[in-house]
C-alpha cells in the first residue's frame, strides 16, 4: 500500500508540474516583461533544484525521508499558490524559485522512501512503475493545462496547489503509521556517506549514466528536437511536439518490464544495452533526412532510455540498502541528472549553431554510448544471495520487511 501511495502521488506531482508548464512562460509576459526574463523563471525552478539538492541530502540523512518528503510537498503547494496571486514579476520568480526547493526536497526523500519500503527482489519492478507514473502524468499535464488556459492563467496555479495539498494529506496519513517507512523499534539506522559511496565503483558508473541521461532525456530532448524538425527538416513546430510524445511512447512501452526483469537478471544488462541503444540512436537521429527516419529513431532512442530508468534507480537501491540512510548518496545522484539537464541543451545548442545538428545529437549520443562502455566494467549490483535471504526472512516474518543488502556499502 506504500509504494501505491508513494507511485498515486508521483502521478500527481507530474500531472500538476505539466499542468503549469503551458501557462508559466505566458503569466510572466503578462508582467510587461521580455521573453528572456519569462523563461528565467522556468531556469529559477530547475537552479535551486540543483542548488538546494545537498542540502536535501543533509536533511533527509538527519531528520528522515517522510517529514522532508512531507516538508517538500507543501513548500511546492504554497509557493505555487502563492504564484497564483503574484502582483509583480518580481514576485513570481521567488515563488516559483522557492517550489524548487521543495520539488528536490520531495525528489530526493521520495527515492529514500521507495529505498527503504521496497523489497530487493522487487526494486526493478517498484522503480519501473514509479518512472511509468510520472511518465504519464507528464505526459497528460500539459494537454490539461492548455485545456485549462481559457478560464485564465492563474486558475492552473491554484489546481496544481490544491491537488498538492491533497497529495501531501494522503501521504501524511497513509504512511503516519507504517512500520515499512520509518526504521524498525530500536534499529541503529546506518548513515551512508557520500564518500562511502564514491569509493564504489558501481556508484561513479551510476553518477556518470545520470548526468548523460539528464543531459540526453531531460535537457537536449526537449531543447533541440523541436529546433531540428522546424530548421533542419523544415517541418512544422508542431511535429515537433509529436517527436517527443513518440520518444516518449517507446519509454512507456518498456519502463516496466524493463524493471521487472531487471529484478531477475541484473541490473547491468539493461543499463549497459538501454544506453548503447539510446545512444547510437541518437546520434542517427543528428543525420535524419527525412521526418520519417527521425521519428524511427525518435522512438528507438525512447526504447533505449527506458531500459535505463528503472534499472539505473534500482542499482543505486541495491548499493544504499534498506537499512542505510542515504541522504546525500541519493541527492548526488539526482544532482547528476539536473547538472547534465542544464549544461546538455546549452552545449548541444552551441554545437548546433557553430557547427551542425549532426554535431548536437553525435556528441549527445556519445555521451550515453560512454555510460554503456562505464557499465561494461561494473560488477553487478543485484546480489542473489542477498534477494533470497530477504524472500526467506520475508516468509518467516509477513508483518515487516528485513534484509541486509545495505552490508555490501
């Protein structure tokens, strides 16, 4: 029941960010302000997002993954309340910058969360259904918010805050009494540090296909495939729109098996094959001379990012443990995706201007092949021995989850 809660909510957190993304840059406008100060308030967000992220790490190593999870939730609800109500621009870019403290403050103690409820032998399958949520959610979010633009740009905002609030009422008081979420009576919970996990190999891999995938998925994605499709392939901004949502679609075709069967064959395979196919299609996709091949590749490369997510989430999972609390470990590792999502698109940007779009897309494309080779030479991170003592522990004692896969860190 905690990881539906922890998943209802992810859903929610998406649907709303989406809900929002059509109206923002068009709500700063109406402040007289250019088009450079209106997309410095969607920058403002994903700045502090990166800015407050170890200090996140910090307060959920001391002070526990649900009050900060909790915490996050409600700074996102009342700042983007608040935005709702914003009289000057000034005013809207500290509200919206104050939602990206508590969006990393959520993000970061929510993997915590899944860490510690979910059992080893299901990581995969926990990390790929809470990557579809909020695939879907993303997804729905903007086609709801551009619905939701002819009753006026401040009505977004407050939905999104109201549902926030609910979430965070349902969070509170589903997980208020769990024994999964909250240690165990008199358990000693383990402090994982960064350095700890630095000294890992398969934590540096784990860092390094973050940053390509933010700087692949989540920055030049969205930045260049638009740009490509209107000037390279001289084609309408709006089959702009529809590559994404077919990259999109090839994700949530796999982001759940690929998670459930990374709980019985590794984690390794999928990280290793999902960023060499991402990859190389990739950089296929900077030589498209024709809208159909771009969309071909468009979905293979949303195949390959799919086999990443889930497995990439779990191998962290099995190299924190349940019984660690791994708050800066965990912050580290989403600080890697937000680095690559804000460098990606202003590099492959540069790229594309002073030398080709070919160039933007190969040197993206390399960086996820890079990733793959890095895995080729990690061990495994799914111990066997570790899942079939935790199945045995879990037969003998059904009213609590144990194990000790956090030994290995």
């Amino acid at each position: 029941m905690e990881i539906w809660v922890l998943v209802s909510a992810s859903f929610v957190i998406a649907l709303g960010f989406g809900i929002v993304a059509p109206a923002l840059p068009q709500f700063a406008l109406t402040f007289g302000v250019g088009e450079t100060a209106a997309t410095a308030v969607i920058s403002a967000f994903a700045l502090m997002r990166l800015l407050f992220a170890p200090a996140s790490g910090r307060l959920v190593q001391r002070s526990g993954e649900r009050p900060i999870y909790l915490v996050g939730l409600l700074i996102v609800a009342l700042s983007t309340g608040a935005c709702a109500f914003a009289q000057e621009y000034w005013q809207l870019l500290v509200f919206r910058s104050l939602g990206g403290v508590g969006s990393t403050m959520f993000t970061v103690s929510s993997l915590g969360l899944l860490i510690r409820i979910a059992p080893p032998q299901m990581r995969g399958r926990v990390s790929g259904l809470f990557a579809t949520s909020f695939l879907l959610g993303s997804i729905s979010g903007p086609l709801l918010g551009s619905a939701l633009l002819g009753f006026g740009l401040r009505v977004p905002f407050v939905i999104y805050a109201v549902a926030l609030l609910i979430a965070a009422a349902i969070v509170y008081f589903a997980l208020r009494d769990s024994t999964l979420a909250t240690p165990e009576a008199g358990e000693a919970v383990r402090a994982m540090t960064l350095r700890e996990g630095l000294a890992r190999i398969e934590y540096r891999a784990a860092l390094w296909s973050s940053f390509a995938n933010g700087w692949a998925v989540f920055g030049v994605r969205m930045a260049i495939i638009p740009l490509f499709v209107v000037e390279a392939l001289e084609r309408d901004i709006a089959l702009g729109g529809i590559a994404l949502t077919v990259f999109a679609l090839g994700n949530a075709l796999v982001l759940l098996p690929a998670g459930r069967y990374s709980d019985r064959f590794g984690r390794r395979p999928f990280l290793i094959v999902g960023s060499a196919v991402c990859g190389v299609s990739t950089i296929a996709m900077g030589f498209s001379g024709s809208l159909v091949f771009f969309f071909v590749a468009s979905l293979i490369a949303g195949l390959g990012s799919g086999l990443i997510n889930p497995s990439q989430q779990a191998a962290v999972a099995d190299i924190v443990g349940s019984r660690a609390r791994g708050g800066p470990v965990l912050a580290t590792f989403q600080m890697m995706s937000d680095v690559g999502a804000v460098i990606g698109p202003i590099a492959a940007g540069a790229l594309a201007q002073h030398y080709s779009y070919g160039a933007a897309f190969g040197v993206t494309g390399g960086i996820l092949v890079a990733a793959a080779v890095f895995w080729l030479f990690v061990p495994e991170t799914l111990v066997r021995s570790e899942v079939s003592a935790r199945n045995a522990d879990s037969d003998q004692r059904s009213d609590k989850v144990g194990g000790s896969d956090g030994d290995r860190a």
